[in-house]
C-alpha cells in the first residue's frame, strides 16, 4: 500500500520577504517531529504556511475558490500558479521584488533536494539540487534556464514520489497535506474527496489521472446538455426575426395569421426570459438554505451540549452507581485480607472528576446561554422555513410558466402547420432571401442541436460507465486496504473524540466519497460533530492517509485550535503527537495565549520531538499585538519550562 | 447515555401534567404519552424526523423509545424526580423549576403543542382506554403480529400507509371544521378503541 513517497521538510530559508520586517534572512532547521511557529493574530503566522507550499509547488491555493470551480486536478494547479503573484504583492514591498526568494529542502525517500524560487516567477526556479541515495549530487548543467530548472524539478520529483503528474502533488499538498485557514473538509468536500479516494486507493496513479478527466468530462458533457435547450430557446428568437416581413403583400386574414404568430413569439421570449429569472432566484433560494441549515446544524450541536449543562449532575451519594461499586470492591478486599490500594486510587480519581464537573455546572449560567443559543437557533430556523416557503412559490410558477411555454410553443406549430401557404406567401414577399431556404436553415439548426444534446448524453453515458469500472476497481482496493487504514484512522480520531468511529466507502451517481458512523450511528451527519471537532477528525483522516501512503511526509497545519472545546484541546495535542514519530512530521503554527493543545503537545513530545519558533524574533509588533503577546509569552514561558524540564532530565542521564 | 433535550423535556411535561391528574407516572404512561404526542404531530403534517427520537415496540406490545428510558433514569438519579411507590414517580421542586424554564425556550414551542393535546385528551378518555386505543393503531398492531425489531415510525411500511390512510380519512370526517386538534385525536382514540377486539384478547 505504501505507494508514495512524500517530501519530509528539513530546512526552509526566506529572504527578503518585507512582511518579516525583522529579519532579511529567516533560516529554519527543522529536524523535529514538531516545528510549531507562535505568535499574535496579524503577524503572518498563515503566510508563512502559504510561502512553504508555494516554495514546493509554485501555486498559491485561491482561497475564494472552490476545487469545484477548477473541476480538475491539472487545472486547479494551472490555474492556482498565477495567485501566487497577487497573493504575494502586498506582502513583499517594491525594492524587495526581486530579492525576495525562498528556499526549501526536503527528503524524498533517501533523496535530497533543495529548490530555491522567486515569489513572481511560479514557473521557475532559481536553484535547484539533487543528492541521490548515496549522498552525491546529480548532474545538472549550469546552461539550463530558470524555468528548464523548474522542469526538471518536477520530473524528477514526479519519478521519486510514485505520482504520475506534479499537479497531484499540488493538489495533494494543497488539500490534503495542509489544514489552512480556509479550513476545506474532505469529509464535506466530495468533490476534492473523489480525487483523494482514487489517488490513494486506486490502482495505480494513472487511474486517479483517468478518473479526474472522466470526472470532468461527465461534468462538462452535463453543462453542454443544458446549454442545449437554451440555444434552441435563441434559434426561436432568430426565428421571429426572420419573420419580420414585407406585411403590404399579405391578405387581412394572413395578416392576422402573422400577427397573432408574432405575438405568441414574443410571449414566447417573455416568458422564456421569466423562466430564466426564477432559475435564478431558486438557485438562491437553495443557496441561502444551505447555508442556513449549515448554521442551524452547527447551532444544534452546541445547543445539545449546553442543554446537558443545563442539567445539574449531581447524584446523590447513595444512588452513585459507580461509588457505590468501588466501595464494595474495597469492603469484599478488607475482607478477604487483600490489597486494596487500588480500589481506593480510584475512589480518588473519581472524587476528582466529580469535582472537576462540578467547577462547569454553573446552572445559571447555562440557563442563559441556553436561552441565547434558542434564540439563534429559532432565528435560523424561522428565517430558513421563510426561504422554504419562497422556493416552493417560485417552484409553483415555474411548473405553471412550463405548461404556459408548452401551450404557446404548441400553437405556435399548429400556426405554422395550418397556414403553410401564408408563410410560403411570406416567403414569395421576402425580397432578399427566401423564407422557405431560412426556415430550413433554422430547422437544420434545431436539428443538429438535437443531435448535439443526443451525442452529450451518449457520451456522458460512456464516460460514467468508465468511471463505474474504476470506482469498482477503486473499491475493492479500499476494501484491501481497510485492515491498515480504518484502525489507522480509527485510533487518531478515537484518540481525539473518545468515541469509536466507522469509515465507509461510498458509491454513488455523484462519485465515491468515504462516510463517518460515530458510536452508535446516532451521529451519522456531520451536523452532531461541532465545527472544531470537525477540524480535527478531518486533520485524523489526513494522518491515516499519510500513514497508509507513504513512509515520511509533513503535515503542514495552521492554527488548529480555533474554537476549540477545552475539553478536547489536549486531545488535539494528543493526536498531532501520535502522528508526529519517526519520519513524520507536523508543522504548525498557533496563538498559544490560551490553548491546551500546545501543553499536551510539548507535555508528549518535549526537547527530543518538538521545537518551538517565536515569531517576535522576525517581525515588529503593533500595540494590540504586543498586549496579545504578553499573554503569548507568559503561555510560552509555561511551555519552555515543560520542554526544558525533560532537556534537564535527558542532561543528568548523561 | 441515550438521554436527549427532547425527551427530557417530554418526560418533565408530560409527567407534570399526569401528576395533575393521576397523582404519579410511571414509565410505560410517559411512554405511550410521548408516542401518541408523535403520531399526533404526523396527523398535523409534520415529518417523522420531527419528533428527534425514535421508537420500538418493547416486549408487552408497548411503543418503548431508549431516550425516554434512560432521560427517565437520569432525571431520577439527579433527582428531577423522585421515586414514590415502585416505579411510579413525582416531578421534584427542581424538575418543575428546570420544566418551567425549558418552557419558556422556542425550541419545544412546537412539540409541546402536540403533547399538550396528548394530554388533553386525558381529560375525556381514561388512560387505559388510550393505552389500548393505540395498541390498535395500525402501526403497533402490525409491530405486535412481526416478530422482527425495527423502529415503529418508518417510511413507506405498509403500516405507515395504512396509518397515513387513517389520518386521511379522519380529516375527511371531521370536515376540516376544528381547527384544534384535540377533537381529531379524541375521535381517532375513540374509534380505536371500539374498532377491534385488543391485541391481548
């Protein structure tokens, strides 16, 4: 399964890049399981994360864009190289244009490689070396151009890594190896999860290739099928041009025919045009409720959790059924003159706990903030049935405006039919160009549009039937690969929610997506999960995926934390350490001023796996940052204790 | 721990309302309560999901929902109620406190609505009647002669249809005149319980 070998970042330079007004040159050696950068809001703690991607790819990901916009693999990278320059323009001054510069090195299996690109020039690069396995470095002549360089960087990166084309890499190392701001879900992006699903579980990576261009191709044989019916709905308005006659030459009655056919025309167009208007209304309308129930799911997950702190947890002693149970543990060991150390440890722990509950129970409180979220809740909730209510009158009109469109076009044909003569007359009266020749014209049109839209659907039939042979070669491979992946993903998501977590595969006409059952299915929609807990089952698949594809990589993450409950912090912590072993490795940044996830990390990984980078020491700070940073660093303080705590007793090992 | 906002409210109110009446509950009343509340939202158009938990048939041809039982077990422990002969029990000063404040939230507005007519109908037909009313609604009566376990309210069963046909027909007699649903679901229980012989029988 190990299929891939993925790069594991080891040093980054950036130079003369102005928003780090600090320091000219930024050198970083990460040689720890764990590199975190810390540092206030507004300091560039993302740009650092973007600059690392676009040193090893070239792109910058659009965050406004949607991978659906791109619809392809090879196009997203196409398409994302030429962000970079607006991305980087207001971050690098004028004077600095041409010197800023970044170098990154990194590990393909044993093979060395160091790039260095300019922050304009995505096609590029300005340096590039390769030490094979054994150290020495490959031939590469000094007459190559700066963007030959950039070729064969990638070839050669395309033959080391088991892919088939750079642009996965890209894709891969924009979607799936980093978790940034813009926090894209895999697990509700089913579109970037069809591409990930083919590319670690296909046969091979030529079939992730195949999949995407079938992909696409089903899409745009779909968009040229609707299109269709809009042409026609134009040939018929060069139709009623067409018609504009010499009326002199026609007979009151024939004048009548025409008019009336004129009319029924330009009812035509009328309701045509309104027809357009509420497509487009209802595409809101579907909008603005998805985006409501997206809040109302959110909404109800909180409300769940402050509804249980409503209620005050407080069994009395003699029905605690747990208390009561250690305390007969420990009656039947005095007893049985046994040890009972153990049973009153517990007892311990347990008082602990209960203690510790007691601190969040704060009914009054949770009364109110129960009251808030209600509140809110009942808002979206009123606010998305009134959304409703507009779809369906809109979809009401429509049906009604298709059958008023159906009547006039029919009457249009009985018309035409029962009045041959009268439009062959018209046709006699045309003085340029004969009616008869334009209306077989305009019904070759019709015909070969007819024949365009049988020909999309042929090939939109073919193209599924192909992608429905490699999903199911797609799915078996998944299934083979379910012994290491599920228990992989299993045991960073368990690790983090504390509850057990399936992993499905499925297949349906909108393409292959993976699902969650959490516990006992009563979680089965990603509305139960908070939005932070969701982060961070969607960074668990991630790690799962890089555990099952590839022996080294770096998992590149910024700012996990969030809004994150205090409880699952550390959790968070937990799992980030979990991953973080031998040749794997996270590179993150946070704003520690409150988060226990660093504790737990630093706690986990202290001096040996983890480091720790100030980003005080590159650039200045404003005065709300410095108060936020005061808080940075006395949480920073507490973390360097942690760490150096184990340096001391690593030292006196020694 | 099954327990969820919606039954514990459900418990809370429908328990206030028998202790009015009955001086206590147990769980089987709480339970057949909160089912007939359900199938009354379904009367009022209301999908199933609705009604946020789900229900079986238990083993006495009872509608048994594993959120009400363990909510129930819950409220007991914490004392929101308390036991007051075997298995019967009161709402305590801190369950009425907790009901009143649920009360005031708009997120119950809805059911309660239903529940209340559930509890309504207390008033003109006897408990045991509505008990048995429902064991011969179409859906409980089929769930008594299928020995499989499933989830008594689901889509597109023959029972549901037959169910769905019922409400049909029951809008149908009462002419759309009530605006209330109260006399619907009187008339409904009622006519049940005439209808066939018990399922016990």
């Amino acid at each position: 399964m190990l299929r891939f070998n993925f790069p594991n970042i080891t040093s980054i330079i950036i130079e003369n890049f102005s928003l780090y007004k600090k320091a000219e040159k930024i050198s970083i050696d990460i040689d720890k399981n764990v590199f975190c950068l810390v540092g206030a809001n507004g300091l560039g703690k993302s740009t650092f994360i973007t600059i690392l991607n676009y040193a090893l790819t070239g792109i910058v990901k659009n965050p406004e864009r949607s991978f659906t916009w791109y619809n392809s693999v090879s196009s997203f990278y196409n398409k994302s190289k030429s962000f970079a320059a607006s991305y980087f323009d207001g971050r690098i001054n004028e004077s600095d244009y041409d010197l800023a510069q970044v170098t990154v090195k990194f590990k393909i299996a044993d093979i060395e490689y160091k790039i260095t690109r300019g922050f304009f020039e995505p096609d590029e690069l300005r340096a590039f070396e390769k030490k094979d396995n054994t150290g020495k470095p490959i031939d590469i002549s000094e007459k190559y151009t700066s963007s030959e360089l950039d070729q064969l960087y990638k070839k050669h990166f395309v033959q080391d890594s088991g892919l088939s084309e750079f642009a996965q890499f890209a894709f891969l190392q924009s979607y799936v190896f980093t978790f940034d701001e813009t926090h894209q879900l895999l697990f509700w992006d089913s579109a970037i999860m069809e591409r990930v699903l083919y590319l670690f579980f296909g046969l091979d990576s030529s079939t992730a290739k195949n999949a995407d261009k079938l992909r696409k191709d089903i899409n745009a044989y779909d968009s040229k099928f609707r299109n269709l019916q809009w042409q026609i709905t134009q040939s018929r308005k060069e139709l009623k041009k067409m018609l504009e006659i010499d009326e002199d030459s026609l007979t009151e009655k024939d004048n009548d025919i025409v008019e009336k056919h004129k009319e029924l025309l330009k009812d035509f167009e009328v309701y045509q045009e309104e027809l357009n208007s509420i497509g487009k209304e209802l595409q809101e309308c579907d909008l603005n409720i998805a985006d409501l129930s997206l809040k109302i799911s959110s909404l109800r997950a909180e409300y769940d959790e402050i509804f249980n702190q409503s209620l005050i947890n407080d069994t009395p002693v003699e029905k605690d059924e747990e208390l009561l149970k250690i305390v007969k543990d420990i009656k039947s060991k005095i007893f049985s003159n046994e040890p009972f150390q153990e049973y009153i440890d517990r007892l311990i722990t347990l008082f602990k706990q209960q203690k510790e509950k007691s601190k969040y129970t704060d009914q009054e409180d949770s009364f109110k903030n129960l009251k808030k979220i209600d509140e809110k809740l009942n808002s979206h909730i009123e606010k998305q049935e009134t959304v409703q209510k507009r779809k369906e009158r809109f979809l009401q009109k429509e049906k009604e405006l298709h059958i008023t469109i159906e009547g006039i076009n029919k009457q249009i044909k009985t018309i035409e039919e029962d009045n041959k003569n009268v439009f062959e007359n018209i046709s006699g009266a045309k003085s340029s160009e004969s009616i008869a020749l334009l209306k077989k014209s305009f019904q070759e049109q019709i015909d070969r549009y007819l024949e365009q839209k049988e020909e999309s659907h042929t090939k939109r039939e073919e193209a599924r039937k192909e992608l429905k042979k490699l999903e199911s070669s797609m799915s078996k491979s998944f299934v083979k690969a379910e012994e290491t992946f599920v228990p992989k993903f299993n045991s960073f998501a368990k690790s983090f929610l504390g509850l057990e977590i399936d992993i499905e595969l499925n297949l349906n006409n909108k393409g292959a997506n993976l699902s969650l059952r959490i516990d006992d299915g009563k979680r089965k929609d990603s509305f139960q999960l908070s939005e932070s807990q969701r982060y961070f089952i969607d960074i668990a698949l991630r790690m799962a995926l890089l555990g099952i594809g590839t022996n080294e990589a770096s998992l590149l993450i910024d700012t996990p934390e969030g809004s994150l409950d205090i409880a699952y912090e550390s959790r968070a912590g937990k799992m980030i350490a979990d991953f973080s072993k031998d040749k794997y490795s996270t590179i993150m940044t946070a704003n520690i001023n409150s988060s226990q996830l660093l504790l737990e990390l630093a706690k986990i990984c202290r001096y040996n796996r983890m480091h720790i980078e100030r980003m005080t020491d590159w650039t200045y700070l404003s005065e709300v940052q410095n108060k936020e940073n005061d808080k940075i660093e006395s949480a920073f303080s507490t973390i360097e204790q942690l760490i150096k705590e184990d340096e001391q007793i690593t030292g006196s090992n020694i | 721990m099954n327990k969820s906002p919606e039954a514990i409210f459900d418990i809370l109110y429908i328990g206030s309302h028998l202790q009015t009446k009955l001086e206590d509950f147990n769980l089987n009343e709480i339970q057949f309560m909160a089912y007939l509340s359900c199938l009354i939202s379904l009367y009022d158009k209301n999908p199933i999901a609705f009604w946020k938990y789900k229900f079986i048939k238990n083993d006495y041809s009872s509608p048994y929902s594993v959120e009400l039982h363990s909510s129930l077990n819950f409220l007991q422990k914490n004392s929101y109620i308390n036991e007051t002969t075997e298995n019967y029990y009161q709402l305590t000063e801190r369950g009425y406190s907790n009901l009143g404040f649920y009360d005031s939230l708009s997120s119950f507005k809805n059911r309660k609505k239903y529940l209340q007519i559930a509890c309504n109908s207390l008033s003109i037909i006897p408990i045991n009647i509505v008990k048995e009313a429902i064991r011969k609604e179409p859906i409980m009566k089929s769930a008594f002669h299928n020995p499989g376990k499933r989830f008594l309210l689901d889509k597109e069963t023959p029972a549901m249809i037959a169910l769905y046909n019922d409400f049909f027909n029951l809008h149908i007699a009462m002419n759309d005149d009530y605006n209330d649903l109260l006399a619907p679901a009187v008339v409904w229980l009622q006519s049940l319980s005439t209808k066939n012989p018990t399922i016990n029988d």
